[in-house]
C-alpha cells in the first residue's frame, strides 16, 4: 500500500485536539451556577462534529462531500451553540425554554448520527462490494458521475450564457455598475416586491449567474487533445475571456450572496489538477475553515448601500449577534412552531413545486424560515430554516433520521466515485461534486423553498451538458495490486540423435 494511502495518526490526534478540546475551550462563556443539560449535550455534538472534521482533513482521500457537510455542522451546530447556550446570548428576540434547548441539541445530534450511520453503510457497501468483484453494474450515483463533457454542448451553453449577459445585463437599470455598488442595489432596480412579475425577478438573476458559471468550468475542464481539433482551440480561446468577464460581473461577492461566490470560486479553485491531490486540498481545507470562522462574518459589507465602518468582535461575539448564525436559534424556534400547531407533511409541496406563482396556487405553503419568523413575532423574514428544522416539520424525528442517513450515504458515494474518476478531467464526477460539496452550505442553512430555483439550476445544468460515460470499475480500496506470475519457460525440445 502506498503511504499517501495511510491516514497519519498523529495528525488526527492533533486535529481532534485542536477542534474538541482548544477551539470549543475559546468559545465558551460560563456564566457560574448549575450546568444546564443542554449544554453538556452540546457537548457531545462538539466532540462528534469536530471529530468528524478531523478525520475528513486527515483522510488519505479527498473528501469534498464530507468536508462540506462536516465545517457547516461544526461551526453553525457545534461552536454557535456552544456559545449562544453557554452564555444566554442569541442573534434574535426569540427565547426558547430549557426544554426546547435539550430538544433542539438532540435532534441535531440525531441528524448527525444518522448521518454517520448513511456514511458508514455506504462505506462498507463500498468495500463488500470491491472485495467480491473488480467489476460491477454502476448504481445511479455512478452512472451519473461517469457522464462526460460533449463539447458542442458546452460551446451552446457558452453561447446561451453569454446571449443572456448581453439581453439581460443592459435591461438591469444601472447597467454594470450596478453589479458593483451592493446586493440591495441590485434587489431595489429590478421588479417593485409587489409587482405581479415579482416572483420572476430571482429567476432572472439566477438565470444568469448559475450558465455562466457552469459555462466557465466546463470551458477550463474541455478534453485538450494533444494535436486535436484546431477550431475547437480557436473557439476556446476566443470564449474563455468573454465568460471570465462575464462571471466577474454577474457572480461576484458584490452583488451575491456569500455562500454562492463561494461555491463559484471553490468550485473552480478544485478544478485546477495540481489543487486536487491530498496535502494540496487539505491545505486548501484549513484555509477555509480558518477564513469561516474569522472572515466570513464580514464578507457581508456590500450587502446594503448603507455602509457603517467594519467592528472587529471575536468569533464568539459574532455567533451570539450576527444572523448568519441563527440556525440553531431557528431550530429551537421551529421545534415550539411545531409543538403548537403539529406537523405539516403538505408543506413539502412548497420546495417541490417553487415554479407555481401564488397567484396561480393561493394555498402554496410558506417558507419554513417566513412562517418561523411570523411565528415569534419578527417583522423581518430573511431568516434561515436549517435542513433539520425542515425534515422535522414534515414528519418529526424519523423525517430526520431518514433524511440525513441518505444524505450520508450520497455523500459518501459521490466522494469514492470522484475519487475513482480523477484520472478523467471531463467527467461529470469533476466538476458536480466539488459543487454540491460546497453548495451544501446553502443546503444545510435553508430555507429550503427559497434555494429551489438556484439548486435546481445549479445540479441540471450540468447534465444538460454531459453525456453518458463508460461503465465505471470498481477496484479493491487500498488493494496492492496483484504482480502477474512470472512465466514458466518451457521445456527445452530433447536434442535429435546423432547419425551414426
């Protein structure tokens, strides 16, 4: 076995150090008396997230998938809670009861582990399946991950994306510019909130955004052939400045929310070959951790026109004042909204069906994180819903387990078929799962009704752009691969007799 196939223990036990004991020790704030159960509950959910993390940046394989889902649960599930339940303290108005608190860190730690349990199932499958056979009849996860780029497919989406720069970009009042002053400068010039067409508005920013994203990286991931087709390099070289241009004006920092400028730029910063071996992402990995917990919090300066000067407050404060960080508040919220007026399977309608304006569908279910907010009496709505909080709202706690165990298990899986097809630039495996890896953010934070229409761009387009590959292999993880015996010679022929 080759020894970047060996995971260090030193450095796991470094890391759990570091995420368990030293970074959770910074956060907390005791207030002295009794110790209430849900904090040394929260406790656990600390040790379990930031084990995981540990394992995930020290894994011989990349692990994109699991990286994502394993950061968003450390930092908004594992230190903001430590800190809101040991200081009191939390973004929002709204106060839970200790009972709720104990309620709210427990389903968290159920959607954890169930979770786990979806990772390991598909781990062991994995290794069952590689131990009986070397080849094998791809599932769905792999069939699709196996799919791989069509050129001229990609050069019509590069032709689509950039067709909508020009129609769309000049009709935006402002012009460019506008792209460049705030996120609510874009918001105020497009249609009036309380314009019949309202709801297309965000349908026409994302129908700019997410093509020329997936326009640029399937551009950088295009096969080079060595000697190949002189106009598909011309066309190339031609289209590639354009769409940079492009990406710059319409997925920006500036006028897009965080989460998404950081999906775009991590998306394609693991599309460079060099980024994607191991010591090379897990550096990449801790700089992001380190940039979550110290930058992001002030990545939102242009978000309004009205700029007050930047207060630098400790990562502990910024969990207990700034809304970014309201997911547990939101599930603690969302745990009382339900024990008053029940579940509401009906309500998962609403993600399914986001393209049905309410005019058309009057009885469409609200957005969890609006009926949330309506329901402790804010009068702002932008307010996130955690993946949890959604799950438990349809059906309570098995919604969860079952969730959250797929969610692993897909993860999972996404991760060894890309680890199985990084020899191969152009597959679908390439350039979807460091995507949804990121994209998970989003995801994970909610709400769901309102991410519909830009995850639903961001994951199709890409098939749209691909066709179906060959059948993928499955080979013996971590196998020695087998020396063939060296040949037996044969028998010398027996000399012919000698004339007498």
């Amino acid at each position: 076995m080759r020894d970047d196939r060996v995971r260090s223990l030193p450095a796991v036990c470094v890391w759990a150090v570091v995420l368990v004991v030293l970074l959770p020790v910074l956060f907390l704030r005791p207030q002295g008396g009794p110790v209430p159960m849900a904090l040394v509950l929260q406790g656990v959910v600390v040790a379990h997230t930031g084990g995981a993390l540990a394992r995930v940046l020290t894994a011989p394989r990349i692990r994109l998938v699991g990286l994502g889902f394993w950061m968003f649960s450390y930092i908004w599930f594992g230190l903001a809670p430590l800190t809101m339940l040991s200081s009191d303290t939390y973004p929002w108005p709204y106060r839970a009861g200790a009972d709720t608190s104990l309620a709210a860190v427990a389903l968290v730690e159920l959607g954890l582990v169930a979770h786990s349990a979806g990772t390991a199932l598909a781990a062991r499958r994995e290794h069952t399946t590689s131990v009986r056979r070397a080849a094998f009849r791809p599932g769905v996860v792999e069939r699709l991950l196996a799919r791989r780029l069509a050129p001229w497919r990609v050069l019509l989406l590069c032709g689509l994306a950039l067709a909508l720069a020009v129609l769309l970009i000049p009709r935006q009042p402002g012009g460019v510019a506008v792209y460049f002053t705030s996120r609510q400068a874009v918001q105020e010039t497009g249609t009036p909130g309380d314009s019949a067409e309202s709801f297309l508005e965000p349908l026409r920013s994302w129908s700019l955004a997410v093509p020329a994203f997936w326009a640029l990286l399937g551009l950088l991931r295009l096969p080079r052939v060595p000697g190949g087709d002189r106009l598909l390099r011309g066309v190339r070289r031609l289209l590639l400045p354009l769409l940079v241009a492009v990406n710059i004006v319409v997925n920006n920092p500036i006028s897009k929310p965080r989460f998404w400028a950081g999906t775009v730029l991590l998306t394609l910063l693991f599309s460079v070959p060099r980024l994607c071996r191991p010591r090379a992402s897990r550096a990449i990995a801790v700089g992001l951790l380190a940039t979550v917990l110290v930058v992001f919090p002030y990545c939102d300066y242009f978000r309004y026109d009205d700029r007050q000067a930047v207060s630098v407050i400790s990562p502990a404060e910024q969990f207990t004042a700034k809304g970014d960080y309201d997911a547990f508040q939101q599930l603690q919220t969302g745990i009382d909204y339900v024990r008053e007026k029940g579940f509401s399977p009906r309500s998962a309608l609403g993600p399914v069906l986001f393209m049905v304006p309410r005019s058309v569908w009057p009885d469409k279910p609200e957005d969890t994180g609006i009926a949330l907010a309506r329901f402790a009496g804010y009068d702002f709505f932008n307010l996130s819903a955690p993946l949890w909080i959604e799950s438990y709202r349809r059906a309570g706690a098995p919604a969860v387990v079952v969730v959250f165990c797929l969610l692993g298990a897909a993860g999972r899986r996404m991760d060894q078929t890309r680890e199985r097809l990084r020899d191969r630039p152009d597959t679908l495996a390439v350039l979807l799962v460091p995507a949804f890896a990121f994209y998970q953010f989003v995801f994970l934070r909610g709400s769901l009704l309102g991410i519909s229409g830009p995850m639903l761009l961001t994951m199709t387009i890409p098939l749209l752009i691909t066709t179906p590959g060959s059948r993928v292999s499955r080979p013996a993880l971590g196998a020695v691969p087998s020396v063939p015996a060296p040949a037996v010679p044969a028998p010398a022929p027996a000399p012919a007799p000698s004339p007498r």
